[in-house]
C-alpha cells in the first residue's frame, strides 16, 4: 500500500521544500493543499482516514505547515479535533521549519555544554518561530531559559506564551545595542541567535571572553552572522574556547531529524510529532 502524506499549509502556495523533503524521506506520494484555514481541515482529513481501514491508516499521514505558527497551530488543532476512535493518523508538525531547526540547534548546544539544568540559556530575537521553540526545548531540559526581542511587550508576551505550552517561566530582555547582548551574556552557559536573515544581533566582542559560555549557535545563513565570529560551515568548530555552530552544521542534523521524522509518520497511525518528539528525535540521531 502506497504511503501518502496529506500537506496541510495556510500559506497560499504550500511549501515546495517540505514536499521534496517528504519524498525523499519515502512518502510515495504528497497530496499539498494551499491557503487551508480551520473550517477546511476537517473535510481534507476526512477524506484521507474514510478512504482506508484503521488497520491501513499507518500508510496515510498528515503534514502541517506554512510560515505562521499560530495559523499552524489551529490547524493542528483541528486535525486532531477530525479524528475519532481508531480513525487518526500520525501528524508532523513543523511549520516554517520551526520544530526541526530549534530541536536540531539545541542538540548542538547539549552536546557541547553537557548538562543545562538550572544554567542560564539566552535565545536572541526568541520571539521569532525557530527562537520560541528552542527557547521552549531549553526550558524543557531544566535551563533557566531567556528571550531577547527588540520591543518589551511583544518579548514578554512571547515569553508567557513559552513558558505556558512547555510549562515553566522563560525570562525576556529587550537587546538593541551590543552593550544588551553583552550583559546578558555575562554568566550565560549557551546562546543561540534565531533573528532574521543577514542581521547581527551579537557582536565578536559581547561574547568572546564570557567565562561561563559554553556553546553559541547561530540559524542565519545570510552574511553578515547573528553572532559575529560564527561562520555557516561551524560545527562545534572552538574558538576562545566557546563551541561554536553555524547555520550549515546545524542544518545537517535539522535535515536528518526532518527526514527521519517524516519516515516515523509510517510506522503506526496515533503519533503527533511536535517540538518535544521532534527533539527526541533529533538527539537519538
């Protein structure tokens, strides 16, 4: 029986990279549907679980994307709310990539600090998808975890939303100037840069020296780097003794987690891959 992924994504176009990601990971075919809002889930999914028997529907599986989180997330909810007794599928959840590149970037970090618990863990513009969800994961593996935004209220806002879906409480700074960033990366043990393409949030100096860090990454692929002194290609390249990993070294592992994810989707009916598992994932690998 051929192995089908349904796409769900509230972008008008549905991402091409998640459908050639899910074939190379096996699916046999994407059904990608565009521009989905909530009252369209049911029906789609409908048609994916009544076309098959319970004992079949570990070959259907549903992917649930696009470049909003909060339009994701009632999408995922929705899915969930379509299904009933043995007629659900496994779901993946990680829109605009968010839940792969957080999980495969704070494995980086684990790997290079070791234990995070009760450390302190600083996310730069964490307010964004990748941001929240690795600040997220931080929180979920004991780290006293906070957030930096350009604007106070929006960063607190964020923070609470955080510290609300993974249970605890994430701090949150406002970083403007490199004088920020270099206090808060006083006694930091790691910190990850997750702001947009082609802007520096840390310069070399805030973060070289710092007698606590451990571990910096960076997402942007995009010159100039977030934290200056990281380049793509690191990973866990050291230098002033601080591991270091750009958005190439942890894009491998953020593609192998994907990939390993996706092929997961078909190997029983009643999985829901969202940031915790996708981690798990991630750290297994």
């Amino acid at each position: 029986m051929r192995r089908l992924l349904l796409q769900l994504d509230a972008d008008r176009h549905p991402s091409a990279f998640d459908r050639i990601v899910a074939y190379d990971a096996g699916a046999e075919e994407v059904l990608s549907y565009g521009g989905v809002s909530e009252t369209d889930v049911q029906g789609l999914v409908h048609g994916a679980i009544f076309t098959r028997g319970p004992k079949d529907l570990k070959h259907t599986a549903l992917f649930v994307g696009g470049s909003n989180i909060p339009l994701a997330e009632a999408l995922l909810k929705a899915a969930r709310n379509s299904f009933f007794g043995p007629f659900q599928t496994s779901i993946l959840f990680d829109p605009n990539g968010s839940n792969t590149t957080a999980a495969a970037a704070v494995v980086k970090l684990v790997k290079a600090a070791s234990d995070l618990r009760d450390k302190p863990g600083i996310v730069f513009a964490g307010t964004g998808p990748v941001g929240a969800r690795a600040a997220g994961l931080l929180l979920r593996l004991g780290a006293r975890v906070r957030i930096t935004s350009r604007e106070a209220a929006h960063g607190s806002e964020v923070a609470a939303q955080i510290g609300t879906r993974f249970g605890g409480t994430v701090a949150a700074s406002v970083v403007r100037s490199p004088e920020q960033a270099r206090a808060l990366l006083a006694d930091a043990a790691v910190a990850l840069a997750a702001g947009p393409a082609g802007v520096q949030i840390v310069p070399r100096d805030a973060w070289i020296g710092c007698p606590a860090l451990r571990a910096v990454a960076d997402v942007n692929a995009v010159p100039p780097a977030g934290i200056e002194g990281v380049e793509a290609p690191d990973n866990g390249a050291v230098k002033d003794g601080v591991a270091c990993f750009g958005a190439l070294g942890i894009g491998s592992l953020k593609m192998k987690t994907h990939k390993a994810a996706v092929a997961q989707l078909f190997e029983r009916n009643d999985r829901v891959l969202d940031a915790e598992e996708i981690y798990d994932i991630a750290a297994a690998l």
